[in-house]
C-alpha cells in the first residue's frame, strides 16, 4: 500500500477496489456490541485541521479511535501557535518530533499535503487541500456508489454545480474515469474549468438536457468562499437553472440516485425536500466515510492481510 494518499491520481483501479473491499469488509464493525479492532494500538494519528470541518475530521477520528489508534485533535485556530506565527512547517516538525505515525491534513493552499510528506516521516493523507484534490470523499462516493451499483464502470454520473472551485469534484472525476464510469459535468461556464474535457469527460450546460439518461446525479455546493469574482448573477437565478428541485428529481431515471458531499446550501444546488428524498443517499455518504477512512489507515498503518481483517471483524 502506498505510504502518503496525496492524489487519486496515485491510485489505480486495482488499488481502488482494494480499499473499497477492505472498507465493506470493516463496515461489520460498527453493527457490533464493542465497535473496535485492536489493529492500530500503540500508533498515533493526528489530525493537522487549517480549514473548518465537521465530516471529515470526526469521520477521521472516529475511525483511527474504531482501530485503536490515539487521535490528536489540532486545529489551527487562536488556541493554537499557529495564532502566534508558527509557520506550517515548525507544526509539521513539531509532529514530527513528537513521533506520530500518520497526519491527516486539510488546508486551504493546494499542494500543502504533498509539502507535509516531504518534511514528516509519518504517513499523510490528503483531507481537502484548495481547490486541488479530497481523495478520501471521492472514495467514499464511489463506496456508495458500490453499494446500489455493482458494477461502477457502467455508471453514468452528472456532477453538477461549481466545478472550477472543488476538490470533490476533481477527485470524484478522477476516481470515476479510472474505474470506467461515463462523467459528465454541468454548470454554469463560469463555474466550468477550461479545457476540462481533458479531465475525460463531457460538458453540459443544461441539467435538464442530460437527467433521463443518469444513475447518479452528483451535486455540488456553490463555494462563494472561494470566488474572487461574481461569478452568478444571483444564487435564485442559480437555482433556477441548475438547482435539484422536485420537478428535475421526476426526470431522472427510478433507479438513479442523489448523492451530495455536503454541507448543503438547501434550496440553492439542491432542495430541502429533495435532499430527504428516498432516491437520496447523502447520509449513507456520510456513514460510510468512517468504512473508508478505516479502511485507508488499515492499509496504510496497520496489517494487509484480507484474511487478518475478515478474521478481526468477526472475532469477539
């Protein structure tokens, strides 16, 4: 298994199915009465949070503490030395000499987690960086995926919404073209990247044009953190044109699903009654984020013998 998850580009369709095998392998330990393995005891996780988050980090947390593992908690806020200049890489030292064996990062500056793994020694796992890349969400969607859709290279997904300013959406294309999937995105121009057909998808501009021929719809917040510019004439006028409302959810196939990374602006890119639908599956996305996420430092701290983990689920 490789030591840092940086990129999805550093994964290939093989490795893919390995994580998702082992996270649906590990799901079995949340259904019993002592929800732990002893896989991890002894090593140390640390998550190094710049941006905010409630998912990822609990989700994170959640599963070093399901393996065992002691969690630190470090949010870089005025509790913190980052509030007195301590600079990323004095906090990456700082980690470093206190021997932690995986740091998992998220920052607003795209790149950051690739500089972390050239100062640490300690495995790291890229947890949202910019608007670069969040590989853990993206195979945590295709888990899901899994779970309705057996085989993913069938799959016909919409990504829609702000795509220039997403990291979800860069990974999820990336994971989903190497599995064989048919991408397409849609969205405003203005929120579609230049030359992302590159990326080895298709582009719409018109969400109604494309919904009867889906499986998933995926989609996307309107990050307006992240413009620097008026990039819509107005959130209405967004949702109006682009917004998963109750009249769009009637065009899409029975079968196809909703699925969001969440947090969700109800009533903007998706509305309130569409995402409680039965068609959406935005809570199991967030369920299974702690499968995967076990799964990743498993592979990556702990043993890799399939057999070690089945035989650890069903053990006592």
């Amino acid at each position: 298994m490789i030591k840092h998850l940086l990129s999805m580009d550093q994964l290939s369709a093989g490795d893919i199915t390995h994580i998702l095998d082992t996270a649906e392998q590990l799901q079995g330990v949340t259904d019993r009465p002592i929800k732990k393995l002893p896989t991890l005891r002894g090593r140390t996780v640390c998550n190094l949070f710049y941006e905010a988050s409630t998912r990822t980090r609990i989700s994170f947390e959640l599963a070093a503490k399901r393996l065992s593992a002691d969690v630190i908690n470090f949010s870089a806020d005025s509790k913190s030395s980052v509030a007195k200049g301590e600079s990323f890489k004095d906090t990456a030292w700082t980690l470093e000499a206190m021997g932690v064996d995986a740091i998992v990062v998220r920052h607003g500056s795209s790149g950051a987690p690739q500089q972390l793994s050239q100062w640490a020694t300690a495995s790291v796992i890229n947890a949202g960086d910019g608007a670069h890349e969040h590989p853990t969400q993206a195979l945590l969607d295709l888990f899901s995926m899994r779970q309705r859709f057996k085989d993913l290279s069938d799959l016909k997904v919409a990504i829609v919404g702000d795509i220039v300013h997403s990291r979800v959406a860069r990974s999820n294309i990336k994971a989903l073209v190497t599995m064989g999937a048919a991408v397409t995105v849609c969205g405003p121009p203005t929120l579609i990247p230049p030359g992302v057909r590159s990326w080895g998808v298709e582009v719409s501009y018109d969400l109604d044009a494309i919904l009867v021929d889906l499986d998933v719809c995926y989609v996307l917040r309107v990050q307006a953190e992240r413009q620097s510019e008026q990039l819509l004439p107005s959130l209405r006028e967004y949702a109006a044109l682009w917004g998963l409302n109750s009249k769009r959810l009637a065009h899409l196939p029975e079968h196809a699903l909703v699925m969001h990374p969440g947090p969700m602006n109800r009533g903007v890119e998706i509305a309130a009654d569409v995402s409680e639908s039965p068609r959406s599956i935005i809570l199991d996305q967030v369920a299974n984020g702690l499968a995967v996420r076990m799964s990743l430092l498993y592979l990556m701290l702990g043993r890799t013998d399939d057999a070690e983990v089945a035989a650890g689920v069903t053990g006592a």
